[in-house]
C-alpha cells in the first residue's frame, strides 16, 4: 500500500479508537491534522511525516486519562511507531513520526528539534488557542462541574481530583492559554497564535466585565 491508503485506514482506526466527546477527542485530532498539514506546506516541512504524526499523536491519550501509561506522548509514539511498521512502512518513516509524536505535549520537557517535530508542537497548541481553546476550556471545565467565573486565578492548573468549584477556565486561560503564543516554534505558529490570543484576552476581558455587571 501508498502513503495515502495506508493513512485512510489509518484515519478510519483512529477514529473508532478515540472516544466521542471531551477536549481531546477525534474532532481535536482532525483540527490538528488541518493545522498541522498548513504549516508543514508553508514551512517546507515533510508532509508525510506531518501528516501521520498529527493522525496517531493522542492515540494512547485516553489510557493516561485512566491511569494507565503515564504520558500519552510516550506511549502514543511507541504505538505509531508498531503501528506504521505493521503496515510496511520504513524503520527511519516511523522513527521520524514516532519523534515528532514523543515531543509535541506541552508539560512535556524535551523540545522538538525536527522541523517535523516542531510543526506538529504548534498544530496542538495552537487548537489550545482562540476561540477553540476556549470553548475546549469550557469543555473541560464543564465535565469537572468548573464555574464560570472565579474572582482571582488559582496558582495552579486543575487537574481532576482537585475541588472544582474553586476554579473556572479563567486559571486555565492565565496559567496555560495565554502562554502558548510564546511556545510556537515556526514563523506561520507564531502568527497564528499571536491573532488567536489577541482574541482570547479580548473574550476574557469582556466576560469579566459582563460578569461583574460592567458592561
């Protein structure tokens, strides 16, 4: 099989793999993969590499939300690895995708170094961005029972377990969101990120003032 009839069946395994609903579920993997073919096409990135590693880079992200691994970017490259070698493709193809996949997550310490790499690091964070970073924000905050709003951001992101009622996606905006602009590594991420977080601190700045009655 080509790169292309591999991928589709490919597309269609991911897409009955990952659960429907949530921040990271299918649709989050379909906006990255657009993003993600965007930049590598004005980065004069490989396409190919681009293209496989945005499809399976969240394909072990529901077993770290169970406990079961614990970072999905690990484990979701050794799994795209197997998963291409399976289907014949190169030892250096899937060594290549399995890279760009082990380095792309946000909390995550090991920077990208492949142009590859770093096109599918601002593909996910730029979903994280904009108006889909918010409604993603209200997404999540809404499965935990999150408020609206909160007077004073906490110091620290939420994470499940912690008491919900104290925080709103105004700490997820502060902490994380509002950062992602300068963790782009491509001239066409930065871009992007910086007209996405123009309108992020716009939304954000009128729900207060909605919320405290201002406006």
């Amino acid at each position: 099989m080509g790169f292309d009839e591999i991928f589709q069946e490919l597309y269609e395994y991911v897409r009955r793999e990952m659960e429907a609903g949530g921040a990271h579920a299918f649709d989050h993997v379909e906006r990255v993969l657009k993003l993600a073919v965007r930049l590598a096409l004005e980065e004069g990135a490989d396409l190919e590499v681009v293209r496989f590693a945005a499809l399976l880079h969240d394909i072990e992200r529901a077993r770290e939300d169970k406990g079961e691994v614990d970072c999905h970017a690990v484990a979701s490259a050794e799994r795209a690895r197997q998963l291409l070698l399976e289907r014949g493709l190169s030892e250096e193809f899937a060594r290549r995708v399995a890279e760009c996949i082990r380095s792309h997550r946000f909390r995550k310490n090991e920077e990208p170094k492949s142009l590859e790499a770093k096109v599918l690091s601002d593909a996910d964070k730029l979903d994280a961005t904009g108006a889909v970073g918010i409604a993603r924000a209200y997404l999540f905050g809404g499965r935990y029972g999150q408020r609206l709003w909160e007077e004073e951001p906490k110091k620290e992101r939420f994470y499940p377990g912690m008491n919900a009622e104290e925080y709103s996606p105004r700490t997820e905006y502060e902490l994380k969101l509002s950062k992602l602009k300068d963790r782009m590594f491509t001239a066409s991420g930065r871009r992007i990120a910086e007209r996405r977080s123009r309108f992020m601190k716009l939304f954000f700045e009128e729900l207060e003032r909605e919320v405290k009655g201002e406006d």
